[in-house]
C-alpha cells in the first residue's frame, strides 16, 4: 500500500483483539492487489437507541489506480429472539406473556469481516475486469502506476505491474503532462539501464485502459516490448 492505512474508530474500544483483526483483513486486501493507494477504515457504534441495540457501523474507503473508488459499509444485524416464558402463573391470559423477547447486535469483529469480505469480492472483481480490458487492448494499456512524485525536485518513481520501480523525471513525460501527473496516475512507459538501475525515457498517461484522454492515438513505446523480453529470460 503507498500510504499507511487510516483507521478512525469512535465509542468502540480500541483492543489489541480488534487491531489484530483488522491488520489481518487489510493485508488480505493486499494481496489481491499490491496496488492499493490508500484504505480508511472507519469504525463506530451508534448510540441512542438501546431499546434495540446499539449497531456497529463498518465502512471501507478504498482507492487503486488509475482512478478508481471503492466504497463498503455494513451495520450489524439485529437479531430478535421470541422465546416462551417458562413458569406462567395459573389463571393468566393465554399469550399474554407467553413469550419473551430478546434483542441482541452481531458482534463487531463479525461485521468487520462481513465489510472485509464484500470489499475483496469486489476488489477481486475489478481486477478482473481489468486484466481483460488488458488483454482486449494489448498496444495501449496501463503498465505501470506513479507511486511516488516529489514535484518540486522534478522527478518521481513508477511501480510496474510486474511490481517492479522506475525512476522518472519531468522530461520523460509526453505531451507536456508532467501537471498532471500525480500519485495513482496508469501510464504507458519506455525505460533503459541508466547507471543507477532501470529509468523511463518516455511516459505517456493513460487515463482509462484502453482509452486516453489527451489524444486519439497513443505513441509507439517499443523499449517497453524490449525490456519485458529481457525480464522474462
């Protein structure tokens, strides 16, 4: 994950139980996608309402490139037992107490890992859905994300699908889109053996896979299709 996860719990007690849990279910994540920019977990319990409990409230933000939200909340289910009275005093009305009824929230690590749960289906979803879309337009997808961007300096580093990173500068980039330029960014790239490892001569965004937003034809990029022979051998 680029950045440290931000986790926000509010009337909840903060156990080493419950960080253990989390810091299991978000590496979970992780490794479904080593992309990842940024994951807030949000984590409360709504007060006010005690004749039917007090629901527990999970939320998921999660952002992966190019540029791409995913959004997961879950309550806690209300479970509602109606249980028969035992010991009715002789001469009441039938039904009147015949049954007591019992309110009682799902713990909170279950809701956590029901939130967990629905966001790796659909993090495992997108993914998919974006392995396809590479396949569908082999001469125009993203290969590889900015990870890290210092504009000041002019420079930045890419990290490639094959997970390995690139060092890049201002005038690397086509079209002039150097200010567009930001963490999460899918770009195209050529790169050579500089004396400090592996660099990018030429970058060019790619906004949607498959599509740019810049312009209708993206360049001829070979250094690219030459520098993925050589890491296969």
């Amino acid at each position: 994950m680029q950045v440290p996860p931000e986790i926000t719990i509010k009337d909840v007690e903060a156990t080493p139980e419950l960080d253990k849990l989390l810091q299991q279910q978000i590496a979970r994540l992780e490794r479904i996608s080593t992309h990842i920019i940024s994951l807030h977990v949000s984590i409360e319990k709504e007060q006010g309402r005690h004749q039917e409990g007090n629901p527990y409230r999970v939320l998921l933000d999660i952002r992966v490139p190019p540029n791409h939200q995913l959004v997961v909340k879950r309550q806690s289910v209300l479970h509602v037992d109606d249980k028969p009275q035992a010991n009715v005093e002789p001469g009441e009305e039938a039904g009147k107490h015949a049954s007591v009824t019992s309110r009682k929230d799902e713990p909170l690590s279950t809701v956590i890992r029901r939130t967990f749960d629905s966001a790796r289906r659909q993090l495992e979803s997108l993914m998919e859905r974006q392995r396809g879309e590479m396949k569908a337009h082999p001469q125009n997808h993203v290969t590889a994300f900015v990870e890290r961007l210092l504009r000041e300096d002019g420079y930045g580093f890419l990290r490639t699908i094959e997970g390995e990173q690139i060092y890049f500068n201002k005038n690397s980039t086509l079209h002039g889109e150097w200010d567009r330029m930001k963490v999460g960014t899918g770009v195209r790239y050529a790169a050579e053996q500089g004396e400090k490892g592996m660099q990018a001569t030429s970058i060019e965004i790619v906004d949607k896979l498959g599509s740019s937003e810049m312009h209708d034809k993206l360049h001829e990029l070979p250094v690219v299709a030459t520098l993925k022979k050589k890491q296969k051998k």
